[in-house]
C-alpha cells in the first residue's frame, strides 16, 4: 500500500542517515573542512545542542525531500488509464484519435450504433485529438455517451445495476454478459469496494473489453488460416 511504501522509505532514510554520519564527517576532513573542536563544555552550551538539532532537523528534511523526487517521474492512474486507451485507439501510431479510430474500436467491442456514438464523441467535444486535447475531453467524451443512452445516475457515477442497464443498452446481444458476469467486470475496477465506479474506471472497462475482442478476432483469424491450410 501506499501507506506501508512510505513507512518503508523512511526507515530506509533514517537508517541511511544514522550510518552515514560518521562517512559525512571523514569527507569533510579530507575536504579540509575545519572541525569546530569544542571542548565538553562547549558542546553542553544550549546554542551548541540548538545547532546540532538544527542540522539534524535541516538534515532530514533535504533528505525527505530528495526521496521524494521519484515521485516527480511517477504517472498518476488516471492519466495512465487515458493514455492506455489513447493508445489502444490510436492503431495507426500517428498521435491523433479521430472518428474512425472510435469507431473501429466501437465496432470490435461490438457496440450496437459504433458510428453513431463515434459522431457523436467528436462532436461534442471537439474532435479529433492528440493525447493533451484526449486528456482533456475523455470524461466529457463519456459521459456524453452514457447519457445520451440515459444509462447513467445523476451522481456521475455507475453502480453495478447501473453498469448491466448501460451495457445491454450499448453492446448487442452476440457481446453481452449475464448480471453476474458484469458484477465480476464491475469488480474488477471497482478498486476502493465502494459499489460505484468513475467514467474513468469506465475506461479501464472499455480495456477489458477491447482485450477480450482483439483476442477473439485473432483466434477466429488463427483458426481461418488453419481451415484455408488444410
């Protein structure tokens, strides 16, 4: 969890810390640094135990923030979620998503009115678009299309009874699902267990479904090649 990575990070940090004090002051003898020399009384004086805990303080902060930079390079979820699809649509590789990149997807996943709902994501939200403009519009994108199928709560978000109403709404009869299969779907990315999911966790859907049907088709392909072999 997120929660046992830190906790993981800053005993590794303090660990580091504490042993590599003595390795900080013999690079700093080499570097001709001048050692303070306090005598003992010196060192108990209240303005040298504040400066030793100042330095300590300072210390771990920079530290703590230096073990934060990786965090800089680490892709939120959700923009991951989009950019997958972005790039599930985009088969050409040319870096736009336009109508017939939607509705060849629609189509695949077996959409019943896969043009229809590709004319209507792109102009509603402006289309085509490369990956910034896709971020963009993507949950606009959907929830335009949910709720032209009025498949959609007034929350924004779908609970599972919702989810098999929007889905046999959608998707023709030869790609639907019984109830409970789409529960086991809904499941899935619902990631928090709290009986509702975002039109982004729609999007992790769409993956799934786009997965499963690339599979089929190249099985369906495999198996046409066999028979025109044999």
């Amino acid at each position: 969890s997120v929660m046992a990575s830190a906790a993981l990070g800053n005993t590794v940090s303090d660990f580091v810390g504490q042993t590599a004090g003595g390795a900080i002051g013999e690079a700093a003898e080499r570097l001709g640094w001048p050692d303070a020399k306090l005598s003992p009384a010196q060192a108990r004086l209240s303005s040298s135990r504040r400066a030793h805990q100042l330095g300590g303080i300072i210390g771990i902060i920079i530290g703590c923030l230096l073990g934060m930079v990786p965090l800089l390079f680490m892709e939120n979820p959700r923009e991951k979620v989009i950019r997958k699809v972005f790039e599930t649509l985009d088969e050409d590789e040319d870096g736009v998503v336009g109508m017939e990149n939607l509705a060849d997807a629609f189509l695949l996943i077996g959409l019943r009115d896969p043009y229809w709902c590709a004319e209507l994501i792109v102009q509603e939200t402006g289309g085509p678009f490369d990956l910034k403009e896709f971020r963009a519009q993507v949950r606009k994108a959907v929830g335009w299309l949910i709720m032209n199928k009025k498949a959609i709560d007034l929350s924004g978000d779908v609970t599972s009874e919702c989810l098999v109403a929007m889905m046999d709404e959608l998707l023709d009869k030869h790609h639907g699902r019984t109830r409970a299969q789409w529960c086991e779907v809904f499941s899935k990315v619902d990631h928090g267990s709290k009986g509702r999911i975002s039109s982004n966790e729609l999007l992790e859907i769409f993956l799934i479904l786009y997965k499963e049907a690339e599979t089929k088709r190249a099985s369906t392909l495999a198996a046409l090649k066999d028979d025109d072999a044999t």
